[in-house]
C-alpha cells in the first residue's frame, strides 16, 4: 500500500511518455494524478503503516512510511498536483512538447510522494535526488540556449544542496540511536552532548545543503533563473510544491533526526534564523525591484519560503504550526499567481510587468484570481495567509531570544510592506488602467481559469474557515516535539 | 589443486600468443577462437576463486623458485577473489562487444591475441602472492596492453603509447625501490595482511621509510591516474573503445589501485603507516586527484577523454579510501572498485557505440541524438545516474561506504576528503548531465537529415550494454551479501 502512491505515477509516467495521441495522454495524466491522489488520500486515511524496502549495509537501508507529517504533505502535494495538471493541458497545446512534460511532470509525483513517505535519510535522499533529476526537464522544457543554462544552474545547487546534506548525514549517523524518522529526535543524547560543537556544525551544513531547494540564502540563486524560462505550470510546481520539498527535508532533519531540544538555544539555531530572516528581506527587496512578471514571482518565492523555515528554526509548537499553515497557504497563493502569469502569456504574450495596465479588464477572471492570492500573499485578512503569517508573529514574539524574535516580526512587516508594494500595483494598474490604455477582452479558456479559480477559492475559504486545518496541524505537533 | 591457479593465466597468454603466430584467416573460426579462449580463461579463473574460496586455507603455488627469499608464486585471498571476479566476469562480455566493433579496424589476430594475453597478465596482477610477482606481471601487463593502445598507429597513437610506456615504466621503477626496502627491512615478500615490516629492524629509520612508502605509492599510483602522474590516461583514450572500456576503466588502472591496496594493507602495513606524514602526504594527492579529475572532465569536450577524465576521478575516490588505512576504507575501496568497474564500462561501451554509429566523438555534437539511438543512451542515462551516485545504484553504495570510513577513521584530515567527494558529485552531475541532457533535449535547431541516418547498434553491442547496465542495477539493489563479503575480506577472517 505504501508503494502505490509512489509506483503508480512512476510506471503510469512511461506510458504517458509513449502515448503519441493528445487527448488520450491528457486523460492518462489527469487518471494517474487522481489515482495517486485517490491511493495518497487512502494512505491518509489507514493508520500508520511502514515498510522496509531493502537493507544494503548497517545504516544504509531504504524504508517507507506513512506518518502524520507524511500524510500532511502527501495531502498538499495532491491538492496542488490536480490543479496544475488540468491547467497544463492547454498551456502545452500553446507551447507544444506536451508528451516530455506531462510524462516528467507525473513521474515527479511519484517522487514527492516517496519524499513524504520516506523513513529514513537514505531514503529521503535518494527521493530528493531523483526529484531534482526528474524536475530539471521541467525546467530545460524550452529548449532554449537559457533554459539549458538554468536546468544546469538548478541541477547544480539541488545536487550540491543535497550533497552537503549527505556529507553531514554522514557524521550524524554515528550519533543517531534509531536511524529512522523518529519524531522528537533520534539523538543519542549522551554521546551527542559530548560532540556538540561538531553537530552544530553538522545542522548548519545540512539545513543550509537543503535550504537551497527551499531557496534560502546563500543558495537561493537557482529560483529567479529557472522560472522566468520554465513553462508556466512547471514554475507553478517548483514553486508551490519542489520547493516545499527543501522544506520538509529541513523538517525531518531538524525535529526527526536532531530533535528541537539538542538544538534550541545554539548558535547554529540563530545563525539560520538569521539566515532566513535575511532572506525574506532580500527576496522581497529584489522581487520589488524586478520588472519581469515571472522572476519577481520567484523572488517573492524566495522571500515567502524563507517565513516556513524562519517559523521552523523557531523550534516551538507556535512556529511549527504557523510554518505549515504558511507552507500550505504559500503553495495555493503562489501556484495562482504563477498560473495567471502563465494565462497571461498564452493570451497576450505579455512577461513584463510594465505591459500590464489594463489586464484586469481583459482577462477579468484571471485577474481575480490573481489579486485574491496576491492578498493573501501580502497577508491580508480574511485571506489565508494572514492566519499563518499571524502565527509566526506570535510565535516570533514568544521567541526565548527577545531581540532576534523582535527582529523577526520587524521583518515580516517590513517584507510584508514590500510584498503590498511589488504586487499591489500589478493588480491597481491592472483594473484601473486610466482612460487611454484601450483594452479587448481576451480571456482564456476554462480549462485554464477553473483551476487557478478553485484555488484561489481554496486560499479564501481556508482562511475564513482554518479550524479544520488547525486541528490536524494540532494533532500533528505532539509527534513532532 | 594449487595449479589451478596459475591455469588460467599461462593457458590464456598461451592461446594469445598462439592467435598472433596462427592468424586464422577465417573470420568464423578467429571469432570462435577468441571467445573460445576467453571464456575457458575466466571459466578457470572463476572455478579457481571458488575452489579457494572452499579451501580453509588457499595453498600457495609456487612456479618459479629463484631462493628461498625469490619465488614467484600465485595465491588467492580475499582481495585477489574480488578484483580476479570483477575482471572475469566483464572480459567476456567486453570480447563479446568488442567482436563486432573491431570487425572494421583490421589487424584483429594481433589484437586479439594481445587482447587474450593481457587477461591472464591481470590475472596473474590479482593472484599473485608477493610482491616480485606483482611486480612481475605489472612490467608485463604495461608491454603487452602496449600494442593494444597503440593498435591504430597513427601519430596520435604512437605518441599516446610513447606516453604510456613512459609513465608507466617509470612508476614501476619506482615501485621496484619500494619493494627492495621491503626485503631489507621485512620479514618476508609474501603478502601478509597487517603488513611484512619487521619493526625491531625499522625502529630509528622510520622518516626513510615513509619516504620510500610515499614514492613507492606514487610508483604505483601511475597506474591508477594519481595527479601528477594522469596525464598518460587521458591520451591513451586514442584507443579502440573496447580498450578504453576494458583497460582503461578497469584492468590496468584497477592494477594499479590493486598494487596500491597491496603496498598499504599487506606490504607497509596500517600500523606502522598510520598518522604519520606519509599518510597525510598521499591522502592529500588522492584528494586533489578526486577534484581535478572532475573538474577537468567538466572541461572536456570530447567524450572519451571526459570519460578518462572522470576515471581519474573515480580511482582517486578508490585510493582515497586506501589511504584512510583502516578496514573500513579496505570495504570502501573495494565497493567502489567493484560498482566503478560495472558503470565505467558500460559508459565506455556507450562511447564506442556512438563513436562508430554516428561518428561523432565530441559532446556538442550530440544535440538530438537520444531518440535516434534510445537503447545507448537509454544505458548510459542509467549509469551516469550510478556515477552521479543517485541511490540506490552502485555508485551511491561505494561512496557512501567510503565516507562512512572516513568519519569513522576519525582524522580530520579525511573530513576533506568528504568534502572533496560532494564537490565531485556535484561536478560529475554537470558532466554527465550536459552530455545526456543534449541527447534527449536538443536546443535549437536540429539537422534531421543527417540524425535519421543514425540509429542504435546491432544486437552483438547493445546485449552486452543492457547486460552490463542490468548487471550494474542488480548488482546495486542486492549489495548487501557483497558487502558482507568485502567486510570479511577487510578483516582478513575469510
């Protein structure tokens, strides 16, 4: 059972790529994607299970299972996986190449799946990888000059992302009294007291190997190439979901392997709080001062992702709970945003930000969309993202080190400002162009507006009704502490 | 019993020298004459590791008696069981790919027979039980693979061949200073595991000793492509492909990281090696090996050079965990000499098959070519992956077994070493991706006139390439009883 969601994309992805005839591959890909979704949600549903796979040497074994964090994960991937998959159909008719993308595109949820299911680090990493080598064709879909620098440029800091996080795993398994998953760390606490310094050092390397695919600083430069030339739903999943894959990672290695009681009150803990607050400012300073549509959304990426690992690196329930409910909310917003960029370019070719006065009038329901995600990026209320970015305020405040918790809700307002300030504007201009901007309605089809609809919907209802996340996420933080 | 040993080698360098005086003119009967050889070779060698493998313990078989300190005799233990199998297990499937590449090169019954004598000679490398044998079949193997690399005579040949000589020669004579220091302060040539020093005799001239160790390392080293002494292995690529594929990432670099492994665990000796300067001194040549190595490959554009280039690589990864002194870093080298073998073969193989089916050998001129060819590039997607180390494939298993080594040998200056082997994941992800990626996803436009001529190989090629990637899959996925091996080897309780 724990294979299906992972196997079942994965073979289903071989036949999608043999599949020469559109309209069959499109209903083969949507098949798969609710199949998974369906087998993931089944997963969700039965208790915990595990599964070893295969044992090679001692620590080196890969093992599955289905615990609550997993299924948490496995939940959003699928909510955002459909959407994206319906949306993808017609951008492709329009950008052609449709049989590589969309076999990549399914393979990769098998690979998400296997990284929420994955027991152990070995097992994490070998998902991470292949998500990374299944993904860069995604991102060299263009077949331009550009976009084959940015797959390398990808490629190169997930692989060594990955690869510094492997070469910390390395120390850290000595140290690891179970090497599985075990929530609230797996340390050997005496002999780890012991080495302190070193497994400092090795958290400082591992989470800032990972950060890259989370676009952290000082890895964060991959994001603003690879989406400006990805196709549009690519983006939209890098963004939304790959990225939240460097996320989960930092998760099971910080509260799973380490336990956020070895690490609260070290350096290394303030050092990566530091890190990421930076980041949130950086992104959102850059993304404020770029003009392509496309690239500002990456950096606004870079900015929002930088608040789930601030909210993690707290290592309080408080910031736990406001990162995942910020890790979900970000992935519906920014998955909007990035698919009405992509509508936007299939019906007027327009990536810049200056040639968009006058959208709104010409593609009303696109636009809609747009301004409620950009709202609730922004952290608008009742829009969702302002639940999660309330809870990472008040866990900031509670932080035991005053002046860095100060420091962090100081920079949520501030990148929040400057958030208002790079989005805001798109959307004004946008549906009050001034008189002389002469506008035709060209809006897409509803193949491509039904999915940015119901997730936008799905960012307004859940932060007019979070309890129901809430309470799971309430049920989920005693196994993680 | 013990003379099955020595059987497979003497009747192979037999039948090889038989194939150059016979020169059969027949292409039927040569082919069947080659195979024929080749298989009753590895077919002995096999039956001669198992029977040791029985044998509490192996016999000792002595051919030639110069004194009682000089024989040259033929044993096999642990270490000779691993590099004997992986030789023979792969010389046939390479003959096999290598039939129909050289039915166009001419001059097959010299290069076969070469070809037939250089496998006993590796054989002889891996069963050997002291060093002058060793040393012995070493000289040897770099005389008879010579005509083998230099098969085309073209200038480029000849002059990689020179080059090879030179190099290799070289580095046995200063192989050979080591062996004598052996003799004058050992206890005997005889491949003993902890090592043959006699310390009463060392005591006070330790510092010589290590010196003479780190030369007769680097003496060694040629062989196994250590910075400074590589230089030979990228030119040698001039070769034919099953050369390349089969010398080249295997046999004879493997010699030389196998004379290696000798020299530190059962000549020299841990102990006595261990935290001095000697150690950190070619610890350190290993690791700057491992870096250069990639980062050459990166900027490589023809293909087999990139490939020798990352076996440069590669090997320093194998000398590396050597160089840790430890059993650990034994398992390490031996995995990763085991999985290295497996996909660097094949690689090579691929190289071949697209050198001689579309003529083209430098990467940029592969735009487009994977739909045209999908079963070898299909293959060397898959290996690359192995190299790359994406688990669970091979090469994940021997990289990880060999930082698992260097942290637990505990020395800080291995923690470079780790390092060094992530910074060469990275940069064998861009080698190996930027020839793939260009296959499968040209950019630009393509010229599909001259594509749709090219096509994938017959099946005399592409069998042993799903063979060999299938071999290297399974191999991976059920590592766990040969690593279990490889520990009982390390330990020496075989």
């Amino acid at each position: 059972m724990l294979l299906l969601p992972i196997l079942l994309p994965i073979f289903g992805g071989v036949f999608v790529f043999r599949e020469r005839e559109e309209k069959t591959r499109n209903r083969l890909t949507l098949g798969l994607t609710v199949m998974t979704a369906v087998a993931a949600g089944i997963l969700c549903a039965l208790p915990e299970q595990s599964l070893r796979l295969m044992t090679i040497e001692g620590s080196l074994y890969l093992a599955l299972q289905s615990d609550s964090l997993g299924k948490f994960f496995m939940v959003l991937i699928s909510g955002i996986w459909l959407p994206v998959a319906v949306f993808a159909e017609p951008y492709l008719r329009h950008g052609g190449k449709g049989q590589q993308f969309q076999g990549f595109y399914t393979m990769t949820m098998g690979m998400l799946m296997g990284l929420a299911l994955a027991d152990n680090f070995v097992t994490l990493y070998m998902f991470f990888e292949l998500m990374t080598l299944l993904t860069a064709p995604l991102v060299l879909h263009g077949g331009t000059p550009a976009a084959r620098r940015a797959g390398l440029k990808y490629l190169g800091y997930s692989v060594f992302g990955a690869g510094m996080a492997l070469a910390g795993y390395f120390f850290l398994s000595h140290f690891l009294t179970d090497q599985s998953f075990t929530g609230g760390g797996a340390l050997n606490l005496p002999l780890a007291a012991a080495h302190r310094p070193l497994l400092l050092i090795v958290f400082l390397v591992m989470t800032i190997g990972f950060g890259a695919k989370a676009g952290m600083m000082p890895m964060q430069a991959w994001l603003p190439t690879a989406h400006p030339v990805a196709p549009a739903p690519a983006s939209a999943v890098l963004s939304g979901v790959i990225t939240k894959g460097g996320v989960l990672a930092i998760i099971r290695v910080t509260y799973y392997l380490f336990g956020a009681e070895f690490l609260r009150g070290s350096w290394a803990q303030y050092a990566l709080i530091a890190l990421a607050l930076c980041t949130v400012f950086t992104g959102s300073m850059l993304a404020l001062k770029e003009k392509s549509l496309k690239k500002r959304l990456a950096y606004s990426t870079v900015s929002q992702v930088s608040y789930v690992l601030f909210g993690l690196l707290l290592l309080s329930p408080g910031g736990v709970r406001g990162a995942l409910l910020q890790m979900t909310f970000h992935a519906l917003a920014k998955d909007t945003l990035f698919l009405a960029a992509g509508a936007i370019i299939v019906a007027t070719n327009f990536t810049h930000v200056d040639q968009l006065a006058g959208i709104g009038k010409r593609m009303p329901r696109t636009m809609v969309c747009f301004s409620g995600a950009a709202l609730s990026i922004i952290g608008i209320p009742p829009m969702s993202g302002f639940i999660s970015k309330w809870y990472l305020a008040s866990a900031a405040l509670n932080f035991e080190v005053r002046a860095l918790g100060y420091l962090g809700v100081a920079m949520l307002i501030l990148s929040a400002l400057m958030t208002a300030g790079y989005l805001l504007p798109i959307v004004v201009r946008g549906f009050f162009p001034g008189r002389d901007v002469l506008v035709e309605r060209r809006e897409v089809g509803p193949r491509m507006t039904a999915p940015m609809l119901v997730m936008s919907i799905a960012v307004l209802v859940l932060g007019l009704f979070p309890n129901g996340l809430q309470a799971w996420i309430s049920t989920l933080l005693p196994q993680i502490f | 019993m013990q003379w099955l040993q020595a059987l497979p080698i003497l009747i192979s360098v037999v039948l090889g020298i038989g194939l150059t005086i016979l020169q059969p003119g027949e292409r039927k009967v040569r082919n069947a004459y080659i195979m024929g050889s080749v298989m009753l070779t590895a077919g002995l060698s096999f039956a001669a590791i198992i029977a040791a493998g029985m044998a509490d313990t192996a016999p000792a078989c002595t051919l030639v008696r110069f004194s009682s300190e000089f024989s040259i005799s033929l044993r096999i233990d642990g270490c000779s069981m691993v590099y004997g199998a992986i030789v023979s297990a792969l010389w046939p499937l390479i003959t096999l790919y290598s039939l129909d590449y050289m039915s166009h090169e001419g001059h097959e019954s010299r290069f076969f027979g070469f070809w037939i004598a250089s496998f006993g000679v590796v054989l002889g490398i891996a069963f050997a039980e002291d060093f002058l044998t060793l040393y012995l079949f070493y000289e040897l193997l770099t005389l008879v693979t010579l005509p083998l690399v230099m098969h085309f005579m073209d200038e480029k040949a000849r002059y990689a061949g020179r080059k090879y000589v030179v190099y290799s020669l070289a580095g046995a004579a200063f192989a050979f200073i080591g062996i004598v220091f052996l003799l004058r302060y050992g206890t005997t040539l005889d491949f003993t595991y902890g090592g043959v020093l006699d310390l009463a005799k060392a005591a006070g001239n330790e510092t010589t000793l290590w010196a003479v160790f780190v030369l007769t390392f680097f003496g060694f080293g040629v062989k196994a492509a250590i910075f400074p002494f590589g230089a030979w292995l990228p030119d040698a690529s001039v070769a034919p492909t099953p050369v390349s594929a089969l010398l080249h990432a295997v046999a004879v670099v493997k010699a030389g990281a196998f004379a290696v492994l000798r020299l530190i665990y059962f000549g020299f000796g841990t102990d006595f090696l261990r935290g001095s300067w000697a150690q950190y001194a070619v610890m350190t040549a290993a690791i700057l090996t491992i870096i250069y190595g990639a980062a050459r490959a990166l900027r490589t554009p023809h293909l087999k050079r990139r490939l020798a280039f990352s076996t440069v690589s590669n090997l320093s990864y194998i000398l590396f965990s050597l160089t840790l002194m430890t059993p650990a870093g034994l398992v390490g080298a031996l995995a990763h000499m085991v999985y290295h073998a497996v996909v660097k073969i094949t690689m090579f193989c691929c190289a071949g098959s697209i050198i001689q089916k579309s003529g083209r050998e430098y990467i940029y001129e592969f735009e487009g070519l994977g739909r045209r060819m999908p079963v070898v590039f299909g293959t060397f997607t898959v290996s690359a992956f192995a190299l790359i180390g994406v688990p669970p494939l091979g090469g994940f298993v021997g990289k990880w077994m060999i930082c698992t080594a260097a942290v637990l040998s505990e020395d800080p200056w291995a923690y470079f070493g780790i390092g060094a082997l992530i910074l060469s994941t990275l940069l064998t992800t861009l080698y190996m991706m930027t020839i793939f990626v260009r296959a499968w996803f040209p950019v630009g436009t393509v010229d599909h006139e001259a594509l749709s001529k090219i096509h994938d190989p017959g099946p005399a090629m592409t069998i042993p390439l799903m063979v060999l990637a299938a071999a290297g899959i399974v191999l991976a996925l059920f590592s766990a009883p040969l690593i279990e091996f490889l520990q009982a080897v390390s330990l020496n309780t075989l």
